[in-house]
C-alpha cells in the first residue's frame, strides 16, 4: 500500500477519523468523572468493555469464523497490552490530577517517533522530533492553569500507561500474525481478551460489577455507555483501521490532541476556564500536530536487510491470565 502521506486526500480520509477519536476521548473525561471510583475502578472496565464486545462481535461473526491460530495468538497479544493501558491509565486518573493525567499521556507523542526509529533501525526525521516537541509544550501550557502538582504514584502510572500507549500502537502496526486480519475480528480479539483480565482482577475489589450497575442512575448509564460504545468499541476500532493504514507516529501525533479536546469540552460543558496560556498552548498543539502530519516518512534503514516488521510473537501460557 502506498504512503498514507503521499497523496493528500487519502491521508486526510485516515487522519480525520484519528482526530474526531481524539475528540472523543477528550470527552471521556467528563464521562468518567461521574461513575469512576478507586475501588471500583475494575468493575467500571470490565462493564465498559462488556457492553462494548456484542455489538462488534456481531459485526465480525463471519470473519471471526475464518481466524487462523495465528491470528488468535496475535490478537490475544494485542489484547494484553491494550488490558494493560486501561488498567494503568484509568488507575492513574484516580491517583493523580486531571491536569497531570493529561500532560503525562501526551508523552506518548515523544515515545512513539522515537520507538518507532528504534525497532525500524531507522532514524526520525528532524520535524517529526520538532512537531512532537512542539506539541508538548503546547500541553503544558494547556495545563498550567491548574498547576502541575508534585509528582505522585498515579504520575508514574501515567507514565507507564504513555509507554503501554505506545507498545500497543507499535504492535498493531508491526505485527506479521495480524496484519491480514479483519479490523473488526482482531478488535473484538483484544477486546475480549481484554475483559478475561478485567474479569480475573475484579475479585480484587468489594464491590461486584453487577451491583455497581444495579446502584448506577440514568445520567451514570448515559455516562457508561458513552465510554463503551464510542469511547470503547468505536475508538480502538477506529485506531486500528487507521494505525495500520499509515505510521504510528501521526497516529500518535492526533491522538496528542486528546487534552485539547479535553480542555475545550471542559470550557463548553464544564465552566472550565482556559485563559491566555491556555489559548497559546492550544495553539501550539494544533500547529505542530498540522506540521507532524506533513512530516516524510523516517529515513532509510541504517543497516541492509533489517527486518521492517515484528516477528510473530508466540504468546506464553498466561497470555490471557494477568500477572498483576
């Protein structure tokens, strides 16, 4: 397939549906503000994600009927990690400030350029590094005005949560078991992977996820199923047609503008206030999103026949059991 970069119009038929998930996800804040706890942190994900896999499994029951052994195995691979960026981030969020949550998981912009040159044996372009540096700065500024706070154990889970980000973008995209198989098959895979390990951790907690949801109102359901259905189902759906149509470091680049949407969303429908530091970071984001996506692809690779894709992986016997 060609370059996603070299003809205009089909990157922007990839790149405008990454950017409206970023919005989406800016909004997912507001929707978890009112239904996440610390201790039900676990129930709220595993019923998330139940109500997320039927619908998509539906849509995928043919093609899910054809998956190879192969394909299985990848997209069990895939579902771990994408288990292990939910459970970090949403752990974060309720350990740490929204203001820290925020700037910490754009690290991912950083992360992504740099790791993807890593694995390619290839070095990234000068104004990818710049547009991703850029964008940083613009989320800072988009953040101080609630203050960065001192670093705390949910800033580290963040952190981690960037780089588990990353690892599941750089995966979808490189993996051979997967890269045939049907976007909707291998999201329903990680999925429901995804929710075997949510299903195993919740005896963690003392609330069971049917009698969080028995004790949920309607604005709370309104509020869950938005994470599921559109948050969930229709935004990694959405990712992974679009991580493996171009590179994962614009993917990531789009996705950067998460807290912007955030922020304006919070000033809209929150009685957020932005201010002057905010308008420039705002600014900020979008131009060196605007400038990272009109970035060449990396260069070539350093060394002569350096492999451009992942090897398969072969899962181990706890793939679908966590170990944490």
């Amino acid at each position: 397939m060609p370059a996603a970069s070299t003809t205009r119009p089909r990157a922007w038929q990839t790149d405008l549906p990454v950017l409206l998930i970023a919005i989406v996800w800016g909004s997912s804040y507001l929707a978890t503000k009112g239904i996440a706890r610390q201790d039900t942190v676990l129930s709220l994900l595993l019923l998330r994600f139940l109500i997320a896999i039927p619908p998509l499994a539906f849509a995928a029951r043919r093609t899910l009927r054809t998956t190879t052994r192969r394909e299985l195995r990848g997209g069990l691979l895939l579902g771990c990690i994408l288990a292990a960026v939910f459970l970090l981030e949403t752990y974060g969020v309720v350990h740490t400030s929204a203001t820290n949550a925020g700037l910490i998981i754009s690290l991912t912009m950083i992360f992504t350029p740099f790791a993807e040159a890593a694995v390619a044996r290839r070095p990234p372009t000068p104004r990818l590094v710049g547009a991703a540096a850029l964008s940083i700065a613009g989320v800072a500024l988009l953040t101080q005005g609630a203050g960065f706070t001192t670093p705390s154990l949910g800033d580290l889970l963040m952190l981690l949560a960037a780089l588990a980000r990353t690892a599941n973008v750089l995966a979808t995209h490189r993996l051979d078991a997967v890269k045939n198989t049907d976007d909707a098959a291998l999201t329903c895979m990680q999925l429901t992977t995804a929710v075997v390990v949510f299903a195993a951790l919740t005896p963690l907690e003392d609330v069971s996820p049917w009698s969080l949801a028995a004790h949920y109102s309607a604005m709370q359901w309104l509020n869950l199923l938005y994470l599921a259905l559109m948050c969930t189902l229709l935004a990694f759906f959405v990712q992974l047609w679009a991580v493996r149509r171009t590179t994962p470091s614009r993917v990531s680049l789009l996705q950067g503008t998460e807290p912007l949407w955030a922020a304006v969303i919070g000033i809209t429908l929150g009685g957020d206030r932005l201010g002057w530091s905010g308008v420039l970071g705002a600014a900020l984001v979008l131009g060196g999103t605007f400038w990272g996506r009109r970035a060449p692809k990396p260069g070539p690779p350093r060394a002569p026949g350096s492999p451009d894709r992942l090897v398969e992986v072969k899962p181990c016997a706890s793939t679908t059991t966590p170990t944490h």
